[in-house]
C-alpha cells in the first residue's frame, strides 16, 4: 500500500493527526478516544477514507472543542465582535503651543489638520 504523506491529507485530517501526536497518543488510543474504530481512524489517517461534515462534528464533540478549532489548530479562532459602527478615539497629546501644529500634521496629515483648524475657527 502507497504510503500518504501529511501534505496530502485534507487539513482537517493533518490537524487531527497533529492532535493525536500532540496528546502523545496512538493511533489506537486516538481512535478511541475521537469514537471511531482502529480501522476506520487508519483508513482516514492514510487518505484512504475522507471525513463528512457530521463526523468532524462529533469528532469536536469527543475532542471537547469546536468544528473551527479542528481546522485552525494549534491556533484557536475568535470571533472579532465589532461595537459601533462610529468607533470614535480620543487622543491627549500635552505638547508647547508651537509645536502643536507639528504634532497634529504628524498625526493626522496636512488635510485633517485644515479641516480641525477650520472647526475652531
């Protein structure tokens, strides 16, 4: 039988294969572990069998993490709440009054600088 190498493995399967060593498990062992037989684990381990949706699903059940985990890992994905639309900062910069212009040009570039000056006045 031709030996499969990990870089032809679906990504899913890899990271399964990274968890497995990762938990210095066997393939027996992770087997187990993730609910399947020996045999199927080595089929899919060897890309001779492919996984489907709801068996990457339980297999994140009996893994105790997420679908998304088994396919980001080692890395873990979170979602990036976004608040207001209107994300508003407020800088305080204390500098001498002749280098206040200096500073906000610095900052804000020679066009925002016109349009803050031509709000105080």
């Amino acid at each position: 039988m031709k030996k499969t190498s990990n870089q032809n493995l679906h990504i899913v399967v890899q990271n399964l294969i990274k968890i497995m060593n990762d938990n210095k498990l066997n393939k027996t062992e992770f087997a187990d572990k993730i609910g399947f037989k020996e045999a199927k684990w080595n089929k899919i381990s060897n890309g001779n069998q492919s996984l489907d949706v709801y068996e990457i699903s339980k297999i994140a059940e009996k893994l105790l993490c997420r679908e998304i985990d088994i396919f980001t890992y080692p890395k873990k994905f979170y979602e990036i709440e976004k608040k207001d639309a209107d994300i508003k900062a407020q800088i305080v910069i204390e500098v001498r009054e002749e280098l206040k212009d200096d500073v906000l040009q610095l900052v804000l570039g020679k066009s925002n600088l016109k349009i803050i000056n031509n709000k105080k006045t």
